[in-house]
C-alpha cells in the first residue's frame, strides 16, 4: 500500500514539526516527505536536517501566487499539508487545490482569539489581558481567511490569575505537541 504523504510549513522554531517527524518516523500508512519554510533561518530547517527530510526555502514572493510551491507538492506527491508555525496566509490557489486537506493549530480556543495579527505571543498576550481562567488548543482545516475554516479538535488548559502570557503559552504548547500529530494521524486514516 503506498503511504500518505505528508508536507510541513513552518516558519520559526519548529518544535511541533519535530513532533510529527518522531510520531510518523517508522509508521506504516503515513510519512513526512518535506519541510516548506519562508524563513531561512528558521529552527524547523535544523531539526528536518537531524531526521533526514529535505526542506524548501521560499521567500514571502513565492507564497503571494503559490505556483512553484504547488509544482513541487505535486512533483512530490503531497497528499496533505500540516501548518506547524507557518505565518503567511496560504495562496488561494493552493486553498483550491488542497481542499481540506491543510491543517493548522491555533494556540488558542477559536472563534476566540483569532484572525489577523494574532499569531505567536500576541494570542497569549490578548488572553492574559481579556482575564481568561482557560485557554486552549484549535485544530482546523484551512480556508481562505485566517483562523476560520472548519474546527477539528480542541483542547482546554486551566488558567491561574498569576500566570503570564509565557506561562500560558507553555501549557498551550504542552497540549499542541500532545495533541496535534495524533488528530492529524486520525484525520488522514480516515481517508484510505
Ligand atoms: C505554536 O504555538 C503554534 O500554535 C503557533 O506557532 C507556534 C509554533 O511553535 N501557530 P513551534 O515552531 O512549533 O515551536
């Protein structure tokens, strides 16, 4: 049976990416093929070298029509994107092309928290000063605007009125790596 072939983009440290390197490393119906990053000082480029999958460095240019990136998908015969970190808004095109079948991980609980600008540290930040008790994890497929294609899963963490925006942003993270490769391992069984 030939596997499901998986592509990553990210675009900073990459340490959900590393997670689904280890998660689908010996696995029998699903692999990582490779790495797209805008960013070519990104930490993901390191961690893709260490288990041996071949990355791509396209600058912001590239992702405004999507072209050469979907020539490469579809040379290496992509059937799924994960968005691990990435930060520009996917082209429409490549939306089209890959109809729910790109993933992405908000740091947050959506509707809440989301859209344009909230990215990174700012999502913590915005639910320390809303004086949130929980925040979370959100799963989605990606459409045409940022955050707001269909939810697939979803996790809570607890908040103390003491803890910061890094400090919320660690528990986020714990959940994300936990969660994201196994939805994601999920999601692309149920297509074979
Ligand atoms: C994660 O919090 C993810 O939800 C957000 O960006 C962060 C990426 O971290 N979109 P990393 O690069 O996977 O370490």
């Amino acid at each position: 049976m030939t596997k499901k072939r998986l592509s990553i983009f990210a675009s900073g440290s990459g340490s959900n990416a590393e997670k689904f390197f280890e998660h689908f490393k010996n696995h029998p119906q699903i692999e990582i093929v490779s790495v797209f990053t805008n960013n070519k000082s990104a930490g993901v480029i390191e961690r893709a070298d260490r288990f041996g999958i071949q990355h791509h460095v396209y600058n912001r240019t590239y992702w405004e029509t999507g072209e050469q990136i979907i020539k490469i998908l579809k040379e290496e015969e992509v059937d799924f994107i994960v968005l691990a970190g990435f930060m520009l808004l996917i082209p429409e095109k490549l939306v089209k092309e890959f109809s729910d079948k790109i993933f992405n991980i908000h740091p947050a609980l959506l509707p809440k928290f989301g859209g344009q600008g909230m990215y990174g540290s700012n999502v913590h930040k915005a639910v320390k000063a809303a004086g949130e008790t929980e925040s979370g994890l959100t799963i989605h497929f990606v459409n045409e605007h940022y955050d707001e294609g269909k939810i697939i899963f979803q996790e809570k963490c607890q908040l103390e009125p003491t803890d910061s925006a890094e400090d919320i942003a660690t528990k986020v993270l714990k959940l994300e790596h936990k969660n994201y490769p196994k939805v994601v391992e999920q999601e692309v069984l149920k297509s074979i």
